[in-house]
C-alpha cells in the first residue's frame, strides 16, 4: 500500500493514487505518447456562415492539459482526457497553432475556424493567457469567424471585455448538456448549475456574442422515452437564447462511467429514430411563424455503430444521412420516405418506457434477435 504521508513527493493528487481507468499504466503511457507539438486533429468540413449561407469551416483541436473540472472530477461521460497531456506547455501550443496553419493553408481557403481545446480555451488555468490572446487577435486579423467552447464560469465581464477587445466577434459554445439542475447534477455531474448558466448568457449576450448550446441526448440513468420528452423541453427551453442548438447523441467513450454502464448493460446508446423524433418535435420552436429563431444541428458521433447511436443495422445509415441533410437545409422533408421494420420495435420502447415504472427504460440489444436475447437468461 501506497503510504502517503511517508512518500518523499509532495503534492500527489488522490486521483493518482486510485486506480481510474485514466490512470491504468497502459492508459498513462499513452498519454505521454502523444507529440505535444502536434494537436490532436486538423480538419476541414463544409458549414454554414452566420448568414446562413454555405462555407467551409477549419476544426482545430489541440492536444492540451484539458478540462479543470475533469481534473477535480469531470463529466460522467466525457472522454476528452483520453487526448490531453498533463505537460502541455506555452512553446507546444505556439507549434500545435503553426502546424494547423502550415497544414491549412494559413486558413485562406476557410470563413470559419473552431479552436477547441478538449476544455475552456478562455479558462487561464488550462490555457495560457499568452495562447488565449494570440488565437483571438490572429482569427481576427485573418477576418475568420472563430468559434471557441467554454464552460459557463470563465464568462465573466472581466473576461469577455478582455477578449472582445482582441476579437470583436465570435462564438461561444457551452455543454450545457440539459436544461435541468436534477439532471446536470445527479446524471451528468456537470459542475454548473443553471444559475451559472444563466448568468454566462447575460455576459454573451452584453456583449454581442453569438452562443451555440450543446445539449445532450440520453445522459445516463435514463430511458430512451425519457430522454426524448426531457430533450425536447430542453430545446424550447434554450432556443430563444441560442444561435445555434447543437445536440449530441451519446456516444460512448473508452474510460467513463457511461463507459462502465454500457459494458454491464445498463445503458444503451440512443436509437436513430429517437433523433428523428426529436427533430420532428422540436422543429416548431425552431421555425416559428415560418420564422428562423435559432439553428438546430444533430450530429450523430459513431453514427450505426454499436457505441454510437444506432438502429438495428440495416436502416443505419440512410437514417444518420438523413439526421446530418436536416441540419444543413432544416427541412423536415429529408425523413419522408424513411422506412424499416425496426421503426415499430422503437416506437414500442418509447411507450413502454413513457408508460411503465421503470427508471432506466426497457431497452434491449437491438442488434440481437428477441428469442436470442430471452435464451441468455
Ligand atoms: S466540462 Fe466539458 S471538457 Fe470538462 S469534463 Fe465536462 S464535458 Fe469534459
Ligand atoms: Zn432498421
């Protein structure tokens, strides 16, 4: 046993001394693989300006320490410390930022660029004040609309004065995950409440910026039928505050708690019809009158794959296609002629789990034959 008191080197953090699957010696040995010159990923991909209108947009994602709230606890289903290094210094950013330029043409053929940082690029205790200032100042210069994310405490006055004086224009991102203090604590162990949300709009909102709110589709502990009704008061909820409403279906990544759930089969990513769904109900609050009031993007991660949200194999990807064309035209008619025999085992599930007292739902392995599955007990 590991004697603390008695160990030379100070300031060992609990967590390291606790076998977390982050910390697994294989998982350590990673990290510390990972080029700290280099960021994570670089890419491109076809987007939608302000306006409306279509463009390409630069994804920066840099190899940081990560997310201070990861540090102390951390979101139950976030994987974003399987990226990070916890030795990231100043010099690396300045080289992962110059190899994204080099590796995009110093952004000319871009009107959008998304620094993301695995965490809040804006949060001095993960980024340097230095880095923070250099990406503001150099999108602005490039006349490039930059879009950065950001946990709600970090947006505070003194923050966001600071930073629109190096950047007059940009977007903010919050995971706010769910429109529900009940839900962010116990589900999602978010570490803000809707307070502190509230009060991170107020800010953006004072100071003219534009704000894309994540939220989260079936957080742990929850029925598929469950989820849909909480999302889709969720969305009205947000929508008169956002420019933008980004839904994330779960996906499950390697080394979280919903990671654990999934294994043991209490939890089963969302189904694509759920999604569908969810757009369905919610479209009138995103079109109101004819109407525009905000943007609603659903982008399915590991879409028809058994971690990712899925159906039952067949109808997977015409389903996720056409989930992805509604984000981009925001017409209802991309699900009409959408049709597969699972459709009617989904629509079951859904009215059990609304109807029957079970807290996290009936769903069963969709892949798997029902007689397949009643033969394992
Ligand atoms: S706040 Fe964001 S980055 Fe931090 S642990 Fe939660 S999901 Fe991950
Ligand atoms: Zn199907």
């Amino acid at each position: 046993m590991v004697n603390i008191f008695s160990t030379p080197q100070q300031g060992v953090k609990i967590h390291k001394l606790i076998k977390a699957p982050e910390n697994y010696s294989y998982n350590l040995e990673r990290k510390m693989s990972w080029d700290g010159n280099k960021p994570a990923t670089v890419y491109v991909t076809p987007e939608l300006t302000k306006e409306g209108k279509p463009c390409k947009a630069a994804t920066v994602i840099l190899r940081t320490k990560g997310c201070h709230w990861w540090w102390n606890s951390g979101c139950t289903f976030c994987g974003y410390f399987n990226d990070t290094r916890d030795d990231v210094t100043l010099d690396n950013l300045l080289q992962q930022w110059n190899y994204s330029k080099s590796k995009l043409n110093n952004f000319e053929d871009v009107e959008m660029i998304k620094v993301y940082t695995s965490g809040s690029l804006l949060e001095d205790r993960e980024i340097p004040i230095e880095f923070q200032e250099l990406v503001l100042k150099e999108t602005n210069l490039l006349g490039k609309h930059l879009v950065v994310e950001s946990r709600t405490e970090q947006l505070t006055s003194k923050k966001l004065s600071w930073a629109k004086k190096l950047n007059s224009n940009f977007t903010v991102a919050i995971g706010l995950e769910a429109h529900d203090d009940e839900v962010l604590k116990f589900h999602i162990n978010k570490g803000f409440s809707l307070k502190s949300w509230h009060r991170a709009i107020e800010q953006l909102q004072k100071y003219n910026l534009r704000i894309k709110t994540y939220l989260m589709f079936k957080p742990p502990f929850m029925s598929e039928g469950e989820a849909l009704k909480q999302c889709v008061k969720w969305v009205k909820s947000v929508v008169l505050v956002s420019d933008e409403i980004s839904i994330n279906p779960m996906n499950i990544q390697k080394g979280t708690i919903i990671d654990r759930l999934y294994r043991h089969g209490d939890y089963r990513p969302p189904w694509l019809w759920s999604l569908v769904e969810l757009i369905k109900q919610s479209h009138d609050f995103i079109y109101s009158d004819g109407k525009k009031i905000s943007r609603l993007i659903v982008h399915p991660t590991a879409a028809g794959k058994p971690r990712g949200a899925h159906n039952c194999g067949k109808c997977d990807s015409e389903v996720a296609a056409a989930i992805e064309r509604y984000s981009v035209s925001g017409n209802l008619n991309e699900f009409d002629y959408l049709k597969c025999e699972c459709h009617e085992r989904w629509k079951q599930e859904i009215f059990s789990d609304q109807n029957l007292p079970i807290p996290i739902g009936v769903g069963l392995n969709r892949r798997a034959s029902i007689k397949n599955m009643f033969e394992l007990f």
